[in-house]
C-alpha cells in the first residue's frame, strides 16, 4: 500500500462492541437463563418458555438493528415463512410425536451451523475475519486487510462446521427411527469402532490442515472434505443405537446443537450465540449424563451402540413362557376400587395408544372413591427426556402428583396396586438380580414390593427393547392385562364409572 494512501476503516464485524449491544446480548443471556431455570420444573415451564422466547426476541432485534443488512426485505419473508412453518407444525403436531419433531429441530441447527460456516468462509471480509496487515508511516498508521483468515478463526469455523454436520446427520437418523420409517433396531456395521475412530481423526486432522493452509486453493478441499466426513460420521454413530437409548441421543444432540452454535458465535464474534450455544451444549450434556446413569451405563457405550433393539421393529421375543395370570378390565376395576393407594407407571406403550387422557380420567374416578393415586416417572421412561411428563401434562395430571424414580420407589411397599401401563425394562427385576442381564445395574421401579401389580401390554410375545424377559409377568401379585392401552383403560374407567 502506497503511504499516502488513507487509512482503511475497520469492517463492522471487528470493529469495537458498541456498549449497548453487548448490554442487549447480557440481557439476553440472562433471559435464557432464566428460561432453562423455569424449564427445570414442569409447573413453571410456562415462565421459561416465555423468558426464552423474550430472550431470542431481543438478541434477533438487536442483530437486525445494529448490523448493515444487505435486504431486509429478504431477511423479514425468510423470519416470516420460519415462524409460520413454525406455527403451523406447533398445532398439529401430537404429543405423541415430539420426540422426532425434537430430533428435526436439532438437524436444523446443525444445518444452519454448516450454512453460516461456509458463509463465513465464502465472504470472510462480510464476517470480519481478514487478517489485517498495519503499516506505520511517518504520520499516520494504515490498516491493509489481506485475503487470508486467521487460523484461530479457521479452526472455530472448522468445528462449527464439523459439529454442525454431525448434528444434522445425527439428528436425521433420530428421526427416522422415533418416527417408524426407519427400524428401531441397532445396525451393527463391521469393524464400525475402527471406522468411527478413524473417521474423527481424520476430522481432526483436516481441521488442523485447514488452519494451517493460507490461500482458497489450498483450504477449499480441506474444508470439503471437513464437511463430507463429518456427515458421515453423524449417520455412523447413530445408526448403531437402538431404541432404549434414544432418550440418551435426542439429549446428546441436543448437546451437539449448543457447542455448533457456539463455535459459530466464536467465528462470528457474536456474543449472543456464545451464550447460547454454552447454555444449550452444557445442559444437554449434564442431561445426557443423568440419563446414562439413569440406565446404569456410560456415555461411551451408548455410543459405541448395540444395545436397545426396538422389539416393535423385530426385536427378540420373550426367552420363556412361565405360567402367569390374566384378567380383564372388570378384574381391574373391582380390586382398583378397593386399594387405598395406586402408584400408575407410564411408559412407551401409553404414548403410542395416546391413552394419557383415559388415564388420567381413571385416576379422577379412583380419587373420588378415596383412592390416593400418584405418577412414577423414571428417566428414561419413553423416547426422549420428560416424554411421559409431557404427556401427563397435556392431560392435565397436576404436577404434584408426579413424581420421579428417587422420590418414590420407597413407597411401593405401601402401595397396594402398581399399575404398570407400556412400561417394561424400567420395572424389570432383573435389572437387580440377574449379573448377566444386559440391564443389570439399573434403577428400575420396586414394583414387586406392591401388594397387586397390573401390567397392560398388547400381547405376552413382546418385550422391551433392551431385548430381555420381565419377570414381573410371572409374578404371583401380578394380572396382565392384555390389550391396547388406552382400550383397556377405556374399559377400566366404564367399570368404575
């Protein structure tokens, strides 16, 4: 650059954090915050959802106000065909059905987290990332900008990248597998720990190279490549897990979806998604380990997969046929009414019959009649986290009724029914007896220590989808009840009624 020539102004991506935005961004952040704290209970979710939405409400305007836009027109008709898309899919999506709508959400994020990425690094000088060159004169200091990205902000881009596409892939194959289009079953590929490791490290590698490499020709195969392998990793490590250790993924995407944003935040200089990102990484983090150690299992052997196969889509049958006792809705209804305490255990099972609403409606005409019902939850109950407090919350159980695994598993001993409806491996005793089990060591529900037991399940040939036999069918306590869940509810609720 000649000295004469006038110095350059700083692009508006690196130019010092107007005071006012980084307040905007803090009160954001405080507002998400405050949303995962309301999130944590189900009777101030509400409250969270609101500090969440006010919260993203104020980082979007705060972008949009202090950055130069190219169309705003544009931007408006892309917010305005999200948020209907948005709304559209929030009132006709079933309860049922939120685990894989949980799962497309999060391939979303990974999506855009791969999209800003290569945006950034197609138009660096739009994002600020051109490394500046500062030439001092006799009289004035010049600020030049090359064409180059720092390698800091290459290898924030890189993993961006990389965990934004691992995201999206992941979260697909979740998505094909909570919603039945694709088997529940593990796909167990050969040599598939071999292939995994090496594909990471090949990532690895390729982000190291892309941060060290200084011109397009010689980054643009690096960052293609970065990408390409980093999808197919997404589709190797879930295909692999089956259906028990879905509520494990869903969280662990989750995860994904927050530590993407944030590298992207980094690479963007955006506060916001710093913040975010973190908060959404962590707790998805923090509640993929509660769920492993609700399962009695470590986060690298969910991973490594195998375990859970989807008796639904062709999992293993029943390994014997013990003798047991089978009764009918009217059996039900007579010893129901006589009990003076039920603890209802929900499971898959009532989510796929939709029965939450009869079953809450049960519970109603036990109250009446002076029976004292209560709601065990464990953590894993479903196909993602707080599934079966989602659904009893949609029939509208109050929240003080329902409970979780730590909090009521010493009262089953008083209890005189335990009414077991689509639940399997979390009641099953073997998860405490037998060392070979492929659940031992979990923390299952004490529902043998109840006087009665009643175990609604569609037929004796099934069983959960860790693949193994539930002695509670066999029990002496216990009556099956076999049929569709919110059928033989149905019929339970006209005996009473």
């Amino acid at each position: 650059m000649p000295p004469d020539s006038p110095p350059v102004p700083l692009p508006e991506a690196v130019q010092a954090v107007d005071p006012i935005v980084a307040l905007a961004y803090l009160v954001a952040g405080v507002f998400f915050i405050l949303a995962l704290r309301g999130l944590s209970s189900p009777a101030t979710s509400r409250r969270g959802n609101r500090f969440g939405m006010a919260g993203m409400l104020i980082a979007v305007v705060t972008t949009l106000v202090t950055h130069d836009l190219a169309n705003i027109v544009e931007i408006a008709i892309a917010i305005g065909l999200g948020g209907l898309i948005g709304f559209v899919i929030a009132r006709r999506i079933a309860m049922t059905s939120m685990p894989e709508l949980v799962a497309g959400f999060h391939s979303l994020v990974g999506l855009a987290a791969v999209l800003v990425g290569w945006a950034a690094y197609l138009n660096p000088g739009a994002f600020g990332l051109l490394v500046p060159d500062v030439i001092t004169t006799l009289d004035e200091r010049v600020v030049d900008y090359t064409t180059a990205i720092s390698p800091v902000s290459k290898i924030e881009m890189g993993l961006g990248i990389a965990i934004g596409a691992i995201t999206f892939s992941g979260s697909v194959i979740a998505f094909l597998k909570l919603s039945g289009k694709m088997s529940g079953s593990p796909i167990l590929l050969p040599a598939r720990h071999i292939i995994n490791l090496g594909t990471l490290a090949a990532i690895i590698v390729l982000t190291a190279l892309f941060a060290l490499a200084t011109g397009p020709a010689e980054t643009l195969p690096y960052i293609i490549a970065l990408t390409v392998l980093a999808f197919a990793i997404g589709f190797l490590l879930i295909i692999p897990i089956g259906g028990a250790d879905m509520p494990v993924v869903v969280s662990m995407l989750n995860s994904y979806s927050g530590w993407a944003a944030a590298a992207m935040g980094f690479t963007l200089g955006n506060t916001a998604m710093i913040i975010t990102g973190a908060l959404v990484g962590s707790s998805g983090a923090i509640l993929s380990y509660i769920m492993c150690r609700a399962m009695n299992r470590s986060f690298i052997s969910v991973i490594a997969g195998g375990f859970g196969a989807d008796a639904s889509a062709g999992g293993g049958e029943a390994k014997e046929q013990r003798p047991y006792k089978q009764g009918s809705a009217a059996d039900a209804a007579f010893m129901l009414e006589q009990a003076e305490k039920v603890i209802i255990i929900p499971g898959y099972g009532m989510a796929v019959a939709q029965a939450q609403h009869a079953l809450r409606e049960m519970a109603d005409l036990l109250e009446e009649k002076g029976v004292e019902v209560k709601y065990a939850i464990h953590p894993v109950a479903g196909r993602m986290p707080g599934h079966m407090n989602v659904l009893l919350a949609e029939a509208s159980v109050e929240y003080d009724k329902v409970f979780e695994l730590e909090d009521i598993n010493s009262e089953f001993a008083q209890a005189d029914v335990a009414f077991i409806i689509g639940a399997n491996d979390v009641v099953n005793p073997a998860a405490k007896t037998d060392k070979s089990s492929p659940i031992y060591g979990m923390p299952v529900f004490d529902v043998d220590k109840a006087k009665q037991v009643f175990f609604i399940k569609r037929s004796m040939g099934g069983v959960g989808y860790a693949g193994v036999d539930n002695g509670v069918f066999y029990m002496d306590q216990t009556m099956m009840l076999l049929s569709d869940a919110k059928k033989m509810v149905e019929e339970i609720v006209k005996a009473l009624d």
